[in-house]
C-alpha cells in the first residue's frame, strides 16, 4: 500500500510541470465571461392536465447545446414525463455557455420562473475545469441548490460528465480533471442528502424519474 502510493506521489510529480502547461492552454482557450443565456421552450402533449412545468437550466454543452435547437435533454425528459405521468410536459431551457454554479446561482436562477413541477440543474463542468476551490464551490452549489429547491416542487442535480475522454481535452490534464470532477460530484450528494425535495443523478449513470421523487416538501 505505501509503496503504491510513493510510486503515484512520483508519477504526480512528474506530470506537475505538463498539467500546469496544459492547465494555461486551456484556460487560454476558455471564454473569459459566460455568454448571455438563451431560452427555448416547447411542449409534448399528453391527455392529463395541468401541465406539467419542466424546467433545464445551466451550462450550454450540459443542457444539449450540440443538439438541434439546443433542447435534447429537456425534449428527451419531457417525453419520459409524459409517458411516466400521462399529463402534457411544458419544458422550458435556460443555458449560459461557459457559465460557472457561480454564475448560475447569481444570474440565471434569480431570473428564472418559481413553482415548476421540476427543475434539473446542469453545471459544475466548467467548475471542474476552471480550477475553481473546492470550497468556494461547494458552498455556491449548496445556495443554488436551496435556491431551486425552495421555489419550486422537485429538483434534479445533474452530475459533471466524465472528463477523461472530453474530445476537447489533452491527456493527462483530462484525467486530474476526471478525479477532480468526481470529488465535486461527491460533494453535491453530500448537499443533496440534506433536501428532501432534491436528487443527484450522476451523469455517469442513468436516473430513472419516478412519481415519487415529485413527493417532497423542501430543501432542510
């Protein structure tokens, strides 16, 4: 075991000088400030009424901006909620390019409409990746949080996609970032598990929606 962990202490060592060169391109090649956020919206009919409110918000490439129209995700969700639930999804996207759960937290929940039936926060990406604390970060995540989750019925916190295979990123600055971001996943589900009207979904893994998560009453 300790042997283990000198020889990774050694290889870590090695790779300091890369990963900081790496870290200085990429920052190079990150926007300085989030772009203005866009809003799409749309509907899936379905028999049962009222509607029921969706909402997706956070950063571009998290809510689908590589799709048409930069709406999969939230098309995609409503669809299962209709299906699931036999009522009309009205879905609505917020999405900032680039933007941080600081960011988030300060210009983009503010803005956006309370009382849906469920909102899904997408963001910590370029957290990861910005080298923002983790400390720093996690108390702008827990605000955000309590935010959403005393404004509206339900919230689901999406994790950060895995880094480690992120076309845009160089090798081994994707794998420290991979660890990184598992660590700010970790540290969401330790937020999330005081709301008993919020749940973490990791990206790495599929979240199936039930009726019941929609049963809470607010964020402790």
């Amino acid at each position: 075991m300790h042997t283990r962990s000198r020889d990774m202490t050694t290889v870590s060592l090695w790779k300091a000088p890369l990963l900081a060169a790496q870290s200085v391109w990429l920052r190079a090649r990150r926007p300085l400030a989030p772009k203005p956020h866009a809003q799409d919206h749309g509907t899936v009919p379905g028999p049962g009424r009222p509607a029921f409110r969706l909402a997706v918000l956070g950063e571009s490439t998290a809510v689908g901006a590589s799709t048409p129209h930069h709406t999969g995700i939230a098309e995609a969700l409503a669809a299962e909620l209709r299906d699931k639930l036999g009522r009309q999804v009205d879905w609505t996207v917020r999405r900032a390019h680039g933007s941080t759960v600081r960011f988030i937290r300060h210009h983009m929940i503010p803005q956006a409409a309370n009382d849906h039936d469920l909102v899904v926060l997408m963001a910590g990406t370029s957290d990861a990746i910005g080298g923002e604390s983790l400390h720093d970060w996690s108390i702008d995540m827990a605000a955000a949080i309590q935010d959403l989750a005393v404004r509206n019925r339900h919230v689901l916190v999406g994790g950060i996609p895995g880094l480690r295979d992120y076309p845009h990123l160089p090798h081994p600055l994707a794998e420290f970032l991979d660890r990184r971001a598992r660590e700010m996943d970790a540290e969401t589900a330790r937020i999330v598990a005081g709301c008993d009207n919020v749940t973490f979904a990791s990206s790495r893994g599929i979240c199936p929606l039930e009726r019941e998560m929609f049963a809470g009453t607010g964020c402790t």
